[in-house]
C-alpha cells in the first residue's frame, strides 16, 4: 500500500494550500497588499539607517534625501581596518556564545527534569524562574556590579555571559519544556530497556529528537543577549567592550559620527537576520515557548 | 432533493495538473441515491476523503460536474448547497453552550428566534442531550461533541445529505455501537442520504446499506456488504473485505489446469476454453471457503500445514503449497489439520481475476 | 505525559538552580540590604527599616514616573496586541512565501536595543528623518525634542515597531495550529468572517494571547535603552519611565539607599501586576 500513500501524501500537501487561501475569507489580494504595507513599514527605518551607513556624518546632517548622497564605503572601511570596532564585534559574539552554551548546559537537565518528574518544590522552581524574566535589568547594575568586583570579573566575557542568564535561564528552560513535551517517555522508556545510561541516552538518543527546539532556544538566548544593552554596559569596560557599548560611546569633538554609527548598526543587524533565517520554520513556535 | 449525480469527475490537487502528477481522484461516475446510506470504503490515501470534500463543496474538482437532483452545484459554494458535514474529530464552537453551538447554522441563515428554539430543542431530544443544552460545549466528553457535531447538520431543515468524515475515529470502541445506532435512528427518522467514509469495513459493513470501495482514486465496487464479501469485482475489495481477506494464487493456463508455484487446479474443459488469452490471471477465494482435505482426494491440492491462530470461534490455519501460501478458516469443532494435507477448492466460489478485475467464478 | 514521582530528580535541575541563585539571588539581597540601610561611607552604615521606602513612595518625581510608566504600557498593549493579530491574519500560512515574509517581519526583534533607538533617533527627526520631515511636510509640528507629545509619539511608534513582530509570530503560531476543520466546519454552517474570528480563532490563540499579553507588559514595564537614547528622559522628564528613573537615581546620584528601595518596590509591582494580568486572563479563558 506505500506505494499509493507517496503521491496522496503530495497531494494533500497541495490540497492544503489551496485550502488555505479560501479559508481566510480574506481578498488574498488585499491581504497581500496589507502584508506588503506592513512590512515597507517594517523596512523603511532600517532603509533609513542603511542610507546613512553609505554617506558621510556632513552629509547626513547637510540635507534631506531619499537616496544616499555621494555614496561612500569610508564607514563601513574604518570598522574592519580599526581594531576598536571590529573587536567588539568580536567581544560580542564571544559573550552570546558563552551565554548561549551555559544556558543551554543547565536549563537541558532541567528542562527534561520538569517535564518527566515530579518532585518537591518543583512548580515553584518553575514560577520563581519565570519571575526572573520579570526583573527589571536596572535594578540589577549596581548590585551586579559590586558582584562581579568581588570576584574580580569586571570586564571579562565570562561576566556578561553569567549576568545574561538572569533571563535567558529561564527562557531556556521554557522553550525546552515545551519542545520536550513532546517527545512521548515511551523512548526514554525503550533505552534504558536496551541498557542505556541516562547521559548516553540523553545525548546520543533525546537531544537530536528536540533539535529543532535546541536550535531554537539557541536562537533566543542569543537574540536576548546580543540585543542587551544596560547589563553589558555596566560589566564592561575595555578589555571585553561589546559593539552595543562601544556604539554608545563614540562622541567625537565634532559630535555623533552617524555615518560611522549607522554602518555599526547595520553590521549588528546582519548576524541575526542570518542566523533567523535557519531556524526561521521554528521561529513561531519557539515564541510560543514550545507551547503550541 | 433528489439524488446526488457525479458525472466524469477527476482531481488532481497541483495547480494546472499534467497526466504526471499525482491524481486524487482517477475518474468518478456515481449516482447517490436520495435517502440512501452508503458506506465509502477504502484505504488511506485512496481518495475517500476528496470525494467527500468535492460533495461537500470544499475542494473544487479540476474536471466534472455534480448535480443536486437538476441542480447544477459544481460552481456552487458550500454554505448554499444543503449539505452538513461531521468531520474525524469534534468540531465544536468552544466559547458557546450546546445550545449555542446548535442555535449558529440557523442564526447564520436568518431563522426566526422561536422556530430556531424548536428545531434546537427537536434535535437534542432526538440525540439525547436535552439535559445538557445549557451547558458549555468545552466541557463534554468526545461522543457528546461529535453527537452535537452531528446535530448541526440536522437542526437545518434543508439539509438533504449528510457526510461522515470517519467520525468514530476519537470515540471508545463500547460506545461506537451507541453511535452507530443513533445515527441509524436519525436516518430512519429524517431519510437525509447518509455518506458514511471509512477505511474499516466493520464501521462500513453494518452501517450502510449500500457499500462504495474505491482504490488508488477509482470506485472499484458499488454493492450490498453481501455482495463485497461474496462477489468482490476487484481484487482489492477481496483482499480488503473479510478477516482475513481472500486467497489470491497467481496462476497461468498450461493444458486443461491453471499452474502456480506449488500446484495446479485442473479445470472443467468448457471453463478452460473460455479462459482469456492475455491479462494476468489470479485466482481468489476466501478462507471460509477452502475446504481442507485428505491427500489423495480427487481435486484436492497437496499442502502443508505451517501456521495455526486459534481465535475462539474460528482457527485460522496457513497452509504451504510449495512456495504458495494461503489461509483457510476452520469453524471451532471441526478437526483442525497438521503436518501434510490437503485443500480443494469449490469451483462456485473460486473466482478468477484477469488484470485485478472479476471475469466469473470457476463454475 | 504522565509524570514520575523522583526526588533524585532535583540534581538535575541543581546547575539551574545554582546559576539562576548566584545571578539573581544574590545581587537581590544586596538591595534589600541597601533598601534598608543608610551608608554613609565603606564603614558606616546605619539601619533605617521603611525610611527609604517611605521617602521614594511620597517623592512626586516617582509617583509621575510610575504614571507616565503605566500610561505607556497601556498604550503599547492596546496598540501591539490588535495589531500583532491583525498581522498575524494576513500572513501566508505555507510555503516560501510564507517562510520569507515571516523573516522579513521578525527583523525588528534582532536589532539592538540602542540600534533601534538610533534608528528612529535619526528617523523622526525634523530636518534629516524621513518621518520628520514627512509630519512636518503634512504641516503639522513635530519635534520630539521640544515637545513632548511629540516625543511621546516617537516613542511609541518606535516601540510598535520594535516589538508589534513579537505578538504577531505567536498569533501566527497559534493560528496556524487551528486544524483546517473548523475553517471547514464554519463555511458549512454558513459563518460570517467576523463569526470566524470570533468563534474560532481568538478562543484558539487564547494561550498565545496571555503569553503576548503578559510578555509585552513586563518588557515595556521594563524598558530603558530605547527611549533614553532617542529622548533621554526628555524634554524635561515627560518621557522618563521608570528604569530611566531608575538608573537617574542609582548611577546618576548615586542615592543607593532610595534607589534600592524604588527597585525593589519596581520589582514588586511588576509580580503584582503580572499576576493579576495572569489571573483576569485565565478567568476570561473560562467563562
């Protein structure tokens, strides 16, 4: 009988799509022209700020147009030849690495930990880490601050990677749950019968079944850390200076250099937008934590 | 309304469809007679489920035509073409109570508040929630909703057909007979046509009166449950009917005997004569009518007894002849065979198969 | 799933425990210590019980940061949420398009936070950004940096703009879990659209809904870069939320003793409102 459940398989996917488009009721062709609205609103600020990326500061504060004027790579030149610029980039993306993998490495256990047992204290855990997401990051610098002095890790990646998993922990541990629900304790069940132990199960047998929801959290611990601004500011200073702080810092005696800013700003746009778009079919539901 | 005529109808879900894509539907004519329940039958990925949307007026057919009686509705959209649908699991409207859920098609349509209070009130009496009306529709188990799923579709009196999409699919197996006969009872009640699509014959062989089997996109056999099971037309519908379904040996003409591998029936010389001269041939017959036998018996097959299943009131005994094998069903108290043996194989209930299609029986 | 009753099951969620106390539990301690205490230098510390909290809730300058605060999040929720919806509706469920559009929209949840304040720093402005000159252009006056309508404006169209993408990719995700049969089923019970999204589709994003819901409020509850790097507070102080107040007091001033005291009741309200958020959401669920 597989042979006739290949081409029915095709065919329903197809009969899907036409379903769908008659199911909205919606004018498919006003809906795309609310959709091709929403997203030029989208795009026209970004537009705005790559415009700027390519003109000179004297040029941006001149005058108005809707084009670049005398376009220019002198920017975006001075942000991979000066050492100041490129490496906070790359001071960046080795604290969200870090706070990537250490989030990961704690919130995986526990994730899986939640979603199979029950245990003392267990629904409070859960909450009291949502309530975490629910702190305010101002409220943390000065005490962060003091901390981190204490164990002399001021302005070192390590710092900023820890002081992020305030909300990423958490978050982590969410989406996991939820992408873990998922997998039915019958596997588990089957492994340890086969005589595996509980760390080569986990790796070699659980992990790659939820890997579009590791990828996914992956994604948002990066995202949150990377957009972070005051908790990076406050545990930093030279040695470790993010891209985020060393934009907020550059005042020359003339004033802001927006070109130079813009072109900055566009380069901390681009690894997300490459990075999203690998996970791009799991986006939605990584938002939903999992839970849809 | 009358009947429901499908005329010439074929459908591919690609968008501009060529002879190599994938066809849902291969080519459909059928009638569906006013008042009649039928089952639709077949396995997965056959096209059951198109057919039934195509009916209904959710998917439109890349060729054909329906009619409605006179009426042409191939163009016409579902909400105006009289029929009600229930689908494999509950669809409910959640935030509403029964009531509600009950009340919305004739809200939609206009209906007058004290006629819709009656009509809601006929078809939950008839389908035995009148207690739970007022009750929020989330709150019930799975046969409740699918029963107010159901009574969507009757509260509507226009309604002229309604259709199943494998609807006991969710429901317990002790409370599927209840349903079962419900919706017997609605039938007998309002005579809508029922069309009933399912991929397990049980569901299909005691509720319909008149059984549709399709395959790989085709109708393969309109018939009673009767004639299914003691005439199948096509090979499918005899290995598909029936537990377990029909012996088929593939078989080829050789003097006055039709060969397999492993034995050969000799044939009557006027059957022999009439056999067609090109198509593959296969023979078919059902377990039940295998008769096991002595060896040295004229006409009976020499065979090997490899497998025995008892099953309570029946055994089912799998028998080698050489390479072939084949199953034979032997009722509790008869002698259930081992070792070497023998079966004969009636000619009124062999059948032979020439390019999967029936040609006549070996007597 | 059925769950298995196993202490043992506690190592497993010691690393979290232990990374999520040392980074959070410990820094809140130091507050609730300052919040209490009043230092005058490294030695000298005096314990003062409420004073502090009693002096942050009667100083206006907070009272109208607490104001402006729930104004704003009031407004970005009534905004963002609808139109999250809205958006999520007219995207394509299947296919590239579907995959492509959904990436294009996203984009504003990947900038950071002082890029996003950059952005629309320049882009609002009168004479250089193209939303400026274009409200000036229809001839009304717009200058965030004078007035603080203005500013207002800015400020929440940015964060429309910055987070609406949020609420729409968990509408869409919502959405697209309803099962085609209900679509299927409203059609042949003759439903209107606005019966559709009424009867079936909001009821199914209801879970998705509270966690936008609650997301959005905590996080605008919370911000700080983006309006302090467009208007920094200003002009004046009409578009000083709270974190900006914030951090005024902590950094700027250097007032430990107040500012511990403000966080932990900032802290306070947002669990308080959280929960009641949570709680409205799942009774409205029920009924």
């Amino acid at each position: 009988m597989s042979a006739i459940s290949q081409p029915a398989k095709r065919s329903e996917a197809l009969g899907e799509k036409r379903r769908d488009a008659r199911r909205r009721g919606l004018s498919r062709w006003g809906s795309r022209a609310a959709l091709c609205l929403y997203i030029a609103f989208v795009f026209v600020p970004i537009y705005w700020l790559v415009r700027m990326s390519f003109m000179e500061t004297t040029d941006i504060l001149g005058g108005f147009s809707i084009l670049p004027r005398n376009v220019t790579l002198a920017n975006y030149e001075t942000i991979f030849t000066d050492p100041s610029w490129y490496l906070s980039y790359w001071n960046s993306l080795v604290f969200v690495t870090l706070n990537t993998l250490i989030s990961l490495a704690v919130a995986l256990p526990a994730a899986y930990a939640f979603s199979r047992f029950r245990f003392i204290g267990d629904k409070h855990i859960f909450f009291w880490l949502f309530t975490n997401r629910m702190a305010p990051p101002a409220v943390f610098l000065l005490p962060f601050f003091q901390l981190y002095s204490t164990f002399g890790m001021i302005d070192t990646h390590l710092a900023v990677a820890l002081a992020h998993c305030l909300f990423n922990v958490p978050l982590a541990v969410w989406i996991l749950e939820g992408f873990m629900r998922g997998v039915p304790r019958e596997i588990d069940e089957t492994a340890y019968i086969d005589g595996y132990s509980f760390p080569r199960f986990f790796v070699t047998v659980f992990i790659p079944l939820i890997a579009p929801g590791v990828g996914v959290t992956a994604f948002f611990c990066f995202m949150f850390s990377w957009i972070e601004l005051l908790i990076a500011r406050t545990l930093t200073s030279v040695e470790a200076k993010p891209i985020v702080v060393a934009m907020t810092r550059t005042v020359s005696a003339s004033g802001l250099d927006w070109g130079l800013l813009a072109a900055a700003g566009v380069l901390t746009i681009v690894p997300g937008a490459i990075v999203i778009w690998f996970v791009r079919n799991y986006i939605a539901k990584g938002f939903a934590l999992g839970r849809v | 309304m009358s009947e429901i005529r499908i005329e010439g109808l074929r459908h591919s879900y690609a968008r501009n469809p060529t002879a190599s894509d994938p066809w849902a539907l291969k080519r459909v004519d059928h009638v569906w007679r006013d008042g009649g329940a039928y089952a639709l039958l077949g396995p997965s990925g056959c096209g059951k489920t198109t057919m039934l949307n195509i009916i209904s007026g959710l998917v439109r057919p890349t060729e054909g035509r329906i009619y409605f009686g006179e009426r042409d509705v191939t163009d016409v959209p579902t909400e105006r073409r009289n029929i009600a649908q229930v689908f494999q699991f509950p669809v409910l409207y959640d935030t509403m109570t029964m009531r509600g859920n009950l009340d919305f098609p004739l809200r939609n349509r206009g209906i007058p508040k004290a006629e819709r209070r009656a009509r809601v009130e006929e078809v939950a009496a008839m389908l035995d929630l009148s207690d739970s009306l007022d009750l929020r529709a989330s709150g019930l188990g799975a046969p409740e909703k699918q029963m107010i799923s159901l009574g969507r579709g009757l509260v509507r009196s226009d309604v002229a057909a309604i259709l199943f999409d494998e609807p006991l699919t969710v429901i317990d197996p002790q409370v599927k007979f209840t349903l079962r006969r419900k919706l017997k009872e609605v039938h007998e009640r309002f005579k809508p046509t029922l069309i009933y699509v399912t991929h397990d014959q049980n569901e299909a062989l005691t509720f319909a009166d008149q059984v549709v089997v399709m395959y790989d996109g085709e109708v393969v056999q309109v018939g009673t449950p009767e004639d299914l099971y003691e005439r199948p037309a096509h090979s499918f519908v005899g290995y598909f009917i029936g537990s377990p379904g029909m012996n088929f040996l593939q078989v080829e003409p050789s003097g006055g005997s039709l060969v397999f591998q492993g034995g050969a029936l000799a044939l009557d010389e006027t059957v022999a004569a009439g056999l067609p001269s090109k198509g593959a041939l296969k023979l078919g017959i059902r377990p039940s009518a295998l008769r096991i036998a002595d060896r040295g018996t004229p006409g009976a097959i020499d065979a090997d007894v490899v497998d025995v299943e008892t099953l309570g009131a029946y055994a089912i005994v799998e028998l080698a002849m050489g390479p072939t094998r084949i199953k034979a069903r032997v009722r509790d108290g008869e002698p259930i065979p081992s070792g070497a043996t023998a079966v004969s194989l009636p000619p009124r209930q062999t059948l032979l198969y020439a390019d999967e299609r029936l040609i006549g029986a070996l007597a | 799933m059925i769950q298995v009753d196993n202490n043992r099951a506690w190592l497993l969620v010691l690393p979290v425990v232990v990374v999520v106390a040392f980074t959070a539990i410990v820094p809140l301690m130091t507050v609730v210590n300052y919040s209490v205490q009043d230092i005058f230098g490294p030695e000298t510390r005096v314990f003062v019980g409420v004073e502090w909290f009693r002096e942050v809730i009667d100083d206006d300058r907070v009272r109208e940061a607490f104001g402006r605060q729930f104004l704003f999040s009031a407004l970005v929720l009534l905004i963002e949420i609808p139109l999250g919806v809205a958006v999520a509706l007219i995207l394509p469920l299947r296919g590239w398009r579907s995959s492509l559009a959904v990436v294009a929209i996203a984009l504003p949840l990947l900038i950071p936070f002082n890029v996003v304040g950059m952005i629309w720093q320049v882009f609002a402005r009168p004479e250089i950004g193209l939303f400026g000159t274009s409200v000036n252009a229809l001839g009304i006056p717009f200058n965030y940096t004078a007035d603080p309508l203005s500013a207002w404006v800015t400020i929440v169209i940015m964060d429309v703009w910055h987070w609406t993408p949020l609420v729409a990719l968990l509408a869409f995700a919502g959405l697209r879990a309803i099962p085609p049969a209900y679509y299927q089923a409203a059609r042949i019970d003759g439903a209107s659209r606005l019966a559709v999204f009424f009867y079936i589709e909001l009821p199914k994003l209801r879970n998705v809904l509270t966690i936008a819901i609650l997301l959005r409020f905590m996080d605008s509850f919370m911000i700080y870069t983006e309006p302090f790097v467009v208007t920094g507070g200003g002009p004046g102080s009409s578009t000083t939320f709270l974190s900006i107040n914030l951090v005024k007091m902590a950094v700027g001033q250097f007032d430990l003793g107040p500012a511990a005291a403000f966080s932990l009741l900032y802290f306070l309200v947002i669990l308080l409102f959280s929960y009641i958020f949570y709680t409205i959401l799942q009774q409205v669920a029920s009924k």
